[in-house]
C-alpha cells in the first residue's frame, strides 16, 4: 500500500475538486500539486493551514490513520499574538474548556523559531508586531481545535502549520511537495503453521 506525504500549502482545499467554483472564483485544490489517481486525503487542513496531509489509495489505511478513534497524535507550529504566560501554557497542557467540553492534555512547548519557510504570503508584521511561537500535540480532531485552544487562553492563532501525524513527519518538503512511502501489511503465516504453533504453547 502507498502513502503520499505532502505539505498543503497556505489557502489551499484539502481536497482534489472546489465544489464552489460555480460561485466564484476557483480556490486551489490538491490537484494543483499532486497528480497521482486514486488517491485520497486521510484527515483534513483547514483552507487557512498548511502542512502536513497524508494521502493513500488505501481505504482500510485511510481510516486507521483518520479515525479519531486510534488517536494518532498530531503536531503543529503555531504563529500567535503576543507573548503567552507559563499559566496560559500550563492551560493548555491541562485541558480549556470549550462549548464541547474540555480538551484532553496536551504537550506545549515555546519555539525560539519555527524552522519553517516563509508563508506566501507573508504575516502582515504591521498588524501583528508581536507574536511568539508555539509546538503543540493534540490527540483529537475537534474542529479547528487548535486555533480555539490558543484563543481560550488569549493568544489567538495567526499561522497554523501541521509538522506531525502519528510517526510521519514533514521533514524536507516545502509547500506542494510530496513524496510517496511504500508500507508494508504485516504478513499473516499460513493456516498449518499458526495450527503447529498452537499445538507447541503458542499464544493463541
């Protein structure tokens, strides 16, 4: 089964069609990066951030990567205004309140840089003169669950880059590269040898 990494850039649909073109003007689509049938988004990226999306032409792998449910641990970069407090950070390690209910835990810690390109286009420094970065995990999928935390606490978020999901990471890929992993389902032995174990105090 293939995986495809790829790092979606700023305004760009996690998705391979703009289904409100009609309406408007045309917003840009994964098609516009990667060109490979099949395939589709495992999870999503708001429009307005960018990183890490995986992709696959397998379903069964699709789901076990975006189920909430196997909690794939998540990590992002995060632009925000001004300067949090170490009790805003304790927060959000400890879980804010929001309309759904408390957030699980998660793991905070200051950046002196983001280690990552520019944004096209750039921050408006004259709006935003003092920001501070962030690297969050989370292991839930709550709707825009990251600009919402950050906010709770007072500092909202003005540039949200996803660097992580699970063990895969965004390491070496500028905006709309790509790069395609081949993973390997483990192999079951065959019916008469699983039988031969069993018979030996093989767990069973």
């Amino acid at each position: 089964m293939n995986l495809y990494l790829l790092h979606k850039p700023y305004r760009m649909l996690s998705q391979f069609t703009d289904r409100k073109a009609a309406d408007g003007e045309r917003r840009a689509t994964l098609a516009d990066v990667i060109d490979v049938p099949g395939i589709y988004p495992a999870g999503r990226l708001d429009h307005d951030s960018e990183g890490l999306l995986l992709l696959s032409d397998d379903g069964e792998l699709i789901h076990r990567i975006s189920d909430p449910r196997h909690k794939q641990p998540k990590t992002y970069r995060v632009q925000v205004e001004g300067e949090p407090s170490d009790a805003a950070l304790q927060a959000l390690r400890d879980g804010v309140a929001l309309k759904e209910g408390r957030t699980r835990p998660a793991k905070v810690r200051r950046l002196t840089s983001s280690g990552l390109p520019e944004r096209d286009p750039p921050l408006d420094t004259r709006r935003h003169p003092r920001t501070s970065w962030l690297e969050l995990t989370i292991t839930e999928g709550r709707n825009r669950q990251v600009r919402r935390m950050t906010a709770h606490v007072g500092h909202p978020t003005l540039r949200l880059v996803r660097v992580a999901i699970g063990p895969w990471r965004l390491d070496g890929l500028a905006p709309g590269q790509w790069r395609r992993e081949t993973l390997h389902a483990p192999r079951r032995p065959p019916i008469g040898a699983r039988r031969a174990r069993d018979k030996t105090g093989g767990r069973r």
